[in-house]
C-alpha cells in the first residue's frame, strides 16, 4: 500500500509519504482503533471471528487493545481464553445464548444478580428455555434437580445482596457427572480470591465494571473459558449477537488490572473493619460478610477462598426498618448511594425486593455496603453519626 505514484495533494492526505519515527516503547498498551484492519495479500481475505486463527480480521472480533485485555484475565483466572463485551450483564447473557435453546433446562441459584433472573425470565423464557432457582446453600444435592434436558447451571458464589458462599465444587461433581457445564459469575472475588477452574466452573464471568476497572468510569465485562471445544462455543454466539468493545475503555480497564492486588488488598482490609464495627452493634442483627462466621456458608469461603473483598450487607434489627435504613442513609456524607460497586468511593443501596426476592427473607432491614479506598475510620465516624440512635 506504499504510495510509489505522483498523485494530487487529496490523495496524499489519505495515502501520505511522511510518518513519525518508529521506536516509541511506551509502558502503556496502545489504544487501538478499527473496523477495517487490512490484509495483505489478497488470497488471505477471509471473514472469521476467531482471531486466534486467522490474524485480524475485523474490528468488531477485537482489536489488539481488546485482546490484550482478554488475555490478561484470562491469565488471571488461569483460564484456556476470555472473551470481552460491552458490559458483565452482556458477558452473563452471552453465556445464557451459547449453552440453551428451545426445550433446554438452566439451573439458576435464588439468589442470582437481578438483572440476570430478569434476562432469564423476561428473554430466556420467551424463547422456550425451562427455568429453575434453586437454593444456593443446596451444594451436590442439587443433582437431584438435573434432567435430560438440563444444560447449564449457573453459580454466584457469593451471590448478590444475601451473600451465601456456595460450594462450587460439590455442584460442579455433580453437573459433570450428568455431563451438564458449571458457569460461575466470579464479580465478588475480581478472580483474584477464588480459582474458579480449579474449582471446577467451565466458564466464569466478571464485571470488570466493578474491580478491574476500579473507578467507576467504564463498563466492560468478561467471559472466560476452560477449554477450545468452549471457547469455539462462546466465540461464534457473540458474533453473531455483534457486540464489540471500546479500545479506550479496554485500555483503561488494562490499567485498573496493574493496580488491582494493592486496591483490593486495602479494599479488603478496611471493609473487615467496618463490617466488623456492625457486627458489634445491639441494632444490628447479623452481617452478611462471608469472612464473617454470621454469613450463610462461611465455612465453604474459608476452604475455597483466598481472601475477601469489599461488598457486604447488614441486616438490622426491628423495629429498624427501611424508612429508618433510608433516614440514616440520606445522612452520611462519605457514602454514596447508587448502583454498581468496585471503585474508590464507599457507596451504600437497600436491594429492590422485585429484582432479588431471595433478599425478603431479611423483611426490609437489609442494606449492602460496599467500602471503597477512603479511610476506614472516617468511614466508621461517619456510619457512626448517621445510625447513632435518636
Ligand atoms: C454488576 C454486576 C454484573 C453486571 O455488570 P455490568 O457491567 O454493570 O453490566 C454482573 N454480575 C454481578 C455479580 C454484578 O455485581
């Protein structure tokens, strides 16, 4: 594609002479833009999505930035390879299309992020996939729920708002020995405090929203696979749904991972403090930490899980209840309330009882908090003031 001819001065803006000096060894990894990436010999143009294989062929399949990305959490999570999209709720449905179609069973634990029982229930079922919510405690038992037609079971361990650790292991036996494939939504531990593969998940899914991102200023998530047969699996669903990532917000989420250990290893220990500042509370009735020995399968996080992270919620005692959760709430000044978690602000929510109904078992006294990288002892100051009772 050198430009060898005399051509006018439009054409030379698009095909010019002059370019910068090569050699620029920047520790950052570059961004990456393109929708057309160039073949060079005519006789290799080819439209196939795995990248792997055939080099470059289009933008939307992943750009060196993105796949850069996709393949440091695959390393992280000592998975075979990984796949990015546009957010951990397309990452979470992307798994849902790949493993179920019409006729077909999903296995789904009760107390599964909301917005992934309202994909199954408001799409999956549309399309004749059988749902079943089981109780995310239940461990091998669960084989007596697997059937003919059952394909995938799902795990979140630990699951969203009332955090039971589940025995990920004993479902996986389970699963395998039906022939039936484990996927895991690994968000709480950012792949660094639980080996999902080694545990037996085929395939775990991340929010790199949350702690790989680590500021709140992107949406990514991430799919990644035990093996080719998977990854083969995965890839040709997620090309045909046409998703693809932003370069720039990979570039950042790429960034978040070098910072990763030292966030979460200060993330972990302040929200142990807080949690454990709750626990001694005569207005708290239990806190649901799964580093905590309160929390509904604690003994499974110690055997499975290298460490803890910064999401937990309270369960207050009556009368307490959500207008007085919500008073105390509007009165912290280092906390604030919105959706979504992993960055360096402390952030507080009370759960939305449609979209979790396994959380109505804690009646209306249940807030989740999650601590960011403020200092914990201001934050207890301010809890401090905000739940004094008056
Ligand atoms: C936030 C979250 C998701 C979805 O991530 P988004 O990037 O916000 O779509 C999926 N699973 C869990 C457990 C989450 O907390």
């Amino acid at each position: 594609m050198a430009n060898s001819q005399k051509t006018t001065q439009a054409t030379r803006l698009i095909h010019p002479t002059r370019s910068a000096p090569a050699g620029f060894r920047s520790l950052a990894v570059p961004v990456f833009r393109g929708s057309t990436t160039l073949f060079t010999h005519a006789s290799e143009i080819v439209d196939t999505w795995d990248q792997e294989k055939a080099a470059y062929t289009y933008g939307s399949y992943g750009t060196p930035t993105t796949l850069e990305l996709a393949a440091r959490i695959a390393e992280l999570e000592g998975g075979y390879r990984c796949f990015i999209t546009p957010t951990g709720q397309l990452a979470l449905n992307l798994v849902y299309f790949a493993f179920l179609g019409a006729g077909e069973h999903v296995l789904i634990p009760a107390n599964v992020y909301g917005p992934s029982r309202a994909f199954a229930e408001h799409l999956l079922r549309r399309y004749g996939v059988e749902i079943e919510y089981y109780p995310p405690l239940e461990g091998n038992a669960i084989a007596s729920r697997i059937k003919r037609n059952t394909r995938l079971i799902w795990c979140e361990s630990p699951g969203s708002i009332t955090m039971e650790v589940q025995d990920v292991p004993a479902i996986a036996a389970a699963a395998h020995t039906h022939g039936v494939a484990v996927a895991l939504d690994n968000t709480w531990s950012a792949g660094v405090h639980f080996d999902a593969f080694a545990h037996g998940a085929d395939v775990t899914v991340q929010a790199i929203t949350k702690y790989i991102g680590g500021h709140s200023d992107l949406l990514l998530g991430s799919v990644t696979v035990r093996d080719e047969a998977t990854y083969q699996r995965l890839g040709s669903v997620l090309n045909h749904l046409g998703s693809a990532v932003s370069p720039d917000d990979s570039s950042l989420a790429i960034r978040g991972m070098q910072t990763l250990h030292v966030r979460l290893k200060t993330i972990e220990q302040s929200a142990l403090k807080v949690a454990q500042w709750f626990a001694n509370r005569p207005d708290v009735e239990t806190v649901l930490h799964p580093a905590l020995p309160s929390c509904p399968g604690h003994p499974t996080w110690k055997r499975d899980f290298t460490g803890s992270s910064g999401l937990f919620s309270v369960v207050f005692r009556p009368p307490i209840a959500r207008r007085d959760l919500h008073a105390a709430m509007d009165r912290l000044t280092l906390f604030g309330m919105g959706y979504s978690w992993g960055g360096v602000t402390s952030l507080v929510v009370t759960p939305d009882l449609e979209e979790t109904p396994n959380a109505r078992q804690y009646g209306d006294r249940l807030a989740r908090f999650y601590i960011g990288l403020e200092d914990p002892d201001d934050l207890i100051a301010d809890l401090e003031q905000a739940f004094a009772t008056r």
